[in-house]
C-alpha cells in the first residue's frame, strides 16, 4: 500500500486510532486531537481511519514507521500524545491499554 502522508498526516492517523479503537471517540479526545493538527488534516484522516479496519490501521501505521525516519524524541512524543488522546476523556479502558502496548512495539 502507498502512503503518500505528511508527518502530520501520520500523526494524525495514529491519534485518530487511539481514539477509535474502543470505537467510543470522545469529545474531549477529538479536541486533543484538534490542538496537534489542523481541522483539513483532522477531516481528511478521519475518514480513512474510520473506513479501515483494525488490522489495516495497525498495518499502516507499522509501513509509516518502517518506511519513514522519526528520531527517538519524535518517537517519545508520539507516544506522549498518544497517552494524552487515551486519558483525555478521564479514563483508560482495558481495549485502550491494549493498543497502546501495539502502539509502543510498532513505533517504539
């Protein structure tokens, strides 16, 4: 599969993720979401994380990060936020820790 993203693109893909995966998108998590990237960009990849399915998303964004070079501290951040999306709503539900430890392992 071609991903022609941008590095925010990918961003936010991956948060966008976070935030769907226990297909509960919260108000507080898309606003989170909305302060990393701009509203074309949330719109854009919105759709096509909702359109995928889980293993799509998860193959994705393992060929961004294999394809593309992200320094350790970039790396670091994108897991911050990532936290940040999951805690945003106040809680961390079992299927968010999940992803989260597939998250780490894919983008490390």
């Amino acid at each position: 599969m071609n991903l022609d993203w941008t590095k925010k693109e990918f961003e936010a893909y991956v948060l966008l993720y976070a935030a769907h995966c226990n297909h509960i998108e919260d108000i507080e998590e898309q606003k989170f979401i909305r302060t990393k990237v701009d509203e074309e960009t949330f719109h854009k990849i919105h759709t096509e994380v909702v359109v995928d399915s889980d293993a799509i998303n998860l193959n994705k964004i393992q060929q961004y990060v294999s394809e593309n070079d992200f320094t350790q501290l970039e790396k670091e951040e994108l897991l911050r936020d990532i936290k940040k999306v999951f805690f945003a709503d106040g809680s961390v539900d079992i299927l968010e820790k999940k992803v989260f430890t597939i998250l780490k392992k894919i983008i490390g």
